[in-house]
C-alpha cells in the first residue's frame, strides 16, 4: 500500500511526513500504522530498499525523498563539467572557474545550474541540500557557499608543514578505498565543525588533503589521501603536540570512517597502521607504512626500509600519540595517563544518561502523571510502603521543581509502577531486553535502563572502551529521535553537543566526580530492586 502511494506522488519528488500521516489515517485499520514506531520503521526499509531517501533526525525527518534518481541528478548536474554546461551559464564563467579549481560553490552559481536543467531543484534546494550534507556530498562553508569535495583539484605541497613540531603519522589502511570515502570525510570534519587551517589568507583544502584546527586553536589536523590509505598528522606550530589531544582527534575520525565504511557495497574495512618517521605525509613511500600489529615489542628494526636505511623504531614514538593503552591501575582515577579517551568517554556517557536520558524518563512521567499529583497517585499505589523518607519527601514536594530532582531509578520505577498509558515493551513485559526490530516507547524505556546497567559495570575502573562507546551512543542517537516524537521535547542537540566535549588532562574532577555519582547510582540500583523487586514483578 505505502509502496503504491510513494509511487503515486513521485512526480513530486519530495513528500511532507505529515501528508504521509494523513494518508496512514485513511487506511483501514489491517493496513493502517498505529504509532510513530511503525512509521518509522516502515521508512527505514523503504529508505534502506533504496525506494525513498529518508533520515529520521531532526529538520531532515520532515521531508521524504520520494524519487532517488532525481536526487542524484542534482548532485551530477552540479560537478558536471564546465563544457557540457550551456551557453546561458557563461555569465557565472568566474564562478565556475573558482567551483572548479577549488570546490567552493556559490550559491547564485548553483542556482543557476539548476535553473537550467529542472526547476524542481530550485523550488526543494533547502532540502536537497540539507540531505547533500547529511550524506558527505557536501558541507557549508558559510551562508551562501557550499564546498564539493569531489571538484576540488588543488594540489597539496607535501612538504609545505614538514617544519612545524608533529605526531607521528596514523594510517588507515584499505584494501581497496573508495575516493568518495575520503571526500565525504572530509566534508564531515567540516560539520563538527573543526574550522579550516589558513595559510596566506587561503584556506588549507586539496584535492587529496585538508589541513584543520582542533577547537582548542593550537593543534592542527592534517588529513589526506593516498591510493590505499587515509593518514592523519597532527602538527603545533609552536610548543610540542599533546598526546590526549591526539587521542580525541582519532576518536572523532574513526567514528566518522565507521560509519561511512558501512554505507559503501565493496569491501571498504580498514586495518591501524603507523608511517615509518623517516618518511612524510602522505608522500609517496606507501611501503613505509607498518601495521599496529607490529607494534609489540619496545623496539624493533624498521620493516619498511632498505638494508642501507635500517633504523630502529622505538615503539612509544610513534605509537603514544594514538593508542589509548589501560593503566597499571585501573581502580586508581586518574585523568593524566594513557586512558584519558577511555574515562572521557565514561564521563560523556555519565553526562548523558544524568542530562538526557534521565530527562526523558523525567518527561515520559510528566505525560501522564503532573508533579502535583504524583504523591497521591504513589500513595495509592501498592509500592508507597517501600519508600524511604527521603523518597517520600521528594514526592511530596515536587511542586518547585517538577521531577528535577529525581534520580534514574525512581523514576523508572514510577514509570513501571504508576503510569498505564505509557506503550509497553513489544514483549509485553518489563525488565526484558528489547531486541533491535522492538522500538516500542516500552522498548526504549528498557533500553535506557539496561544503558545505565551498563556504566555502573565500568565504575571501578571509570573507562569506557571505544567500540562500546561507539555503539552506545548510536542506540542513545536513536532513543532520542524516536522519543522525541512521542513526547515533543528536545534531546538530540544536547546528546550532540556532550560529545562535541572536550576533556583536558587537567580535568581531574570531572573524572572524580562522574566516578562517585555512578558509584552511588550502582548502590541505589542494587537497593532499588531489592526494596521494590516484589511490586515491579507485579507488574509483569
């Protein structure tokens, strides 16, 4: 039925979420999609099909693409050469020259691209481009110009940084690398945003590299492209370069590459490597590029180089600056060792479990049950015997505040316990784990609680490994769309910007204290379920 409608509306190449939901409202009711859950999903899979282009985040879920190869189109008829262009763009022929050297697209100029292949393009440019930018195509560089990577044919001086203090040289290795992972990389550093490095008034962006300032404006970030590899180099142009800044900086890369190598069909998985120090950024020596797995002994002769050039490589030069190794004490918090990007992801988690997670359990209870009425409705309740005095006093006085003050496992215990309207996880049952296709508010609710779990398990040692932060954070992204839907509120800016965070060395009671309040939280759970255990089984 959806299929028949998308095809239908196509000649409209852009559908409205909300004429998609009036359209479900006319369905009957075997066929008709009962909540936003449902609807989502079903745009997933035509999304996922490659019938429709459709992304359920904020500003880009309002609109439905309905015809892909239109969409196409316009990203083609923008990088298309200049001599196929027609004679009625001649008068933009500076523009052109500039878009075609550098990448950078002036607005007038792409308009009047458009204008002369299909006025759809002009009538939907905000949204064309907002899911351009979603997909790498492109990144905005200010109100009216855009950069295309792909046009970019500046060359890049390989030796022209080889004077400034620098890390040693990290190494992505493909088998066989896409150009276009590279570009849309590069687009994507520019949406963090980490602002373009300048050199003689020009912006520091080539064909095969891009050079950008870390937020602190200190560091900088050299990021280029070799047949196989992408290699990254950090450089100060005075003082020596912080390794905890270094480890950030990856953070932020990988986890862009891990998503943009899953979105490409061919074999697009890349292996850690390191570059021999006798050799340069992205020169020519591909050969010099030596795995991680190499790297385990404290030294060992250069695999890389001739007989004439052997060299000993000292292990910790070069691998410092990027592997985030476990201290000799992990129960000891301390923010200045190895592990800063293992406990700065703990605390970000902390941060948004406490901030946004715990905010949405607060709203989900505020549905259905207004502060003013919550000591009532738990007095009545079977579980009002089981609280402390501190939990009733907050109860009984969450008139100032609402349920600020309340913590996680109180209020997942109200939601359980005292709302009825709230939808249930797809199993029917609480405290089971949902599984990835139940996306119930239920579902997340439990998804939420088993996030907490989750942390309080890494208290003693207070880090958070990389590909567990990775995936956390991608369901989190997910809880907060979809919750946002169900309840009107906002959570996925503030997720965003606890991760644009950035935690010195120096932040030592960042780490202390994110470390207490989850050790109180583990202790609160632990007693929580013991007290109520009885009465949330009731409700099973």
């Amino acid at each position: 039925m959806f299929e028949t409608f998308f095809q239908e509306k196509k000649i409209r190449k852009i559908l409205s979420r909300s004429e998609l939901q009036s359209f479900n409202e006319t369905l009957p009711e075997g066929i008709k999609l009962h909540n936003i859950e449902d609807m989502d999903a079903m745009l997933q899979f035509f999304h996922d099909v490659r019938e429709i282009i459709h992304f359920n985040q904020q500003f880009l879920n309002k609109v439905i693409i309905l015809d892909v190869q239109w969409f196409a189109d316009a990203f083609r008829n923008v990088i298309t050469d200049k001599n196929h262009a027609q004679e009625d763009l001649f008068e933009f022929a500076s523009e052109w020259d500039k878009f075609n050297e550098t990448g950078e697209l002036d607005e007038a100029l792409l308009s009047a691209i458009w204008r002369m292949n299909n006025n759809d393009y002009i009538e939907h440019k905000e949204d064309i481009m907002m899911y351009m930018e979603k997909l790498g195509l492109l990144a905005k560089m200010s109100d009216k110009i855009w950069y295309v990577p792909c046009m970019n044919k500046m060359q890049f001086p390989v030796d022209c940084f080889s004077l400034y203090h620098a890390s040693s040289i990290l190494c992505y290795t493909f088998d066989f690398l896409p150009v276009e992972i590279f570009h849309r990389l590069v687009a994507m550093c520019m949406q963090i945003p980490w602002e373009i490095f300048t050199d003689e008034e020009r912006g520091c962006i080539y064909q095969t590299a891009a050079i950008f300032m870390f937020p602190d404006q200190h560091h900088n970030i050299m990021i280029g492209m070799t047949q196989t590899e992408i290699q990254v180099q950090v450089f100060v142009v005075e003082g020596e370069v912080d390794v905890s800044t270094c480890h950030r900086i990856r953070e932020n890369i990988e986890s862009i590459l891990h998503n943009l190598s899953n979105t490409f069909q061919k074999n697009s998985d890349f292996q850690i490597a390191f570059k021999c120090k006798f050799t340069g950024f992205c020169d020519s020596k591909e050969s010099a590029v030596i795995s991680e797995s190499k790297f385990i002994k404290e030294s060992f002769l250069c695999p890389s180089c001739p007989a004439k050039k052997k060299h000993r490589i000292v292990t910790e030069d070069i691998t410092k600056y990027w592997e985030q190794t476990k201290p000799s004490n992990p129960s000891t918090l301390t923010a200045s060792g190895q592990d800063l990007g293992g406990r700065t992801r703990f605390a970000k988690l902390g941060m948004a479990i406490n901030d946004v997670l715990n905010q949405i359990y607060r709203d989900i209870l505020e549905m259905e049950v207004p502060p003013f009425l919550i000591y009532n409705k738990v007095k009545a309740s079977s579980i009002y015997k089981r609280l402390r005095p501190e939990q009733e006093y907050l109860l009984q006085n969450p008139q100032q505040s609402g349920y600020k003050t309340f913590d996680i496992s109180l209020t997942y215990t109200l939601i359980r316990n005292i709302c009825s309207k709230i939808p249930k996880p797809t199993k029917g049952k609480w405290g089971d784990e949902p599984t990835a296709g139940e996306v119930t508010v239920g579902d997340d609710i439990e998804r939420i609680r088993s996030i907490r779990n989750s942390l309080t398990a890494h208290v003693s040692s207070a880090s958070t490994p990389q590909t567990e932060f990775n995936d956390t954070w991608s369901t989190m992204s997910d809880i907060c769309k979809r919750l946002e839907t169900f309840t009107g509120k906002t959570y996925l800016d503030k997720l965003e910007n606890i991760q644009k965070l950035h935690i010195k060395e120096e932040d030592e009671d960042t780490f202390k204290k994110m470390k207490e309040m989850w050790e109180k939280i583990k202790l609160n759970i632990q007693e929580f379920e013991s007290m109520f255990k009885p009465y949330i089984d009731a409700t099973n």
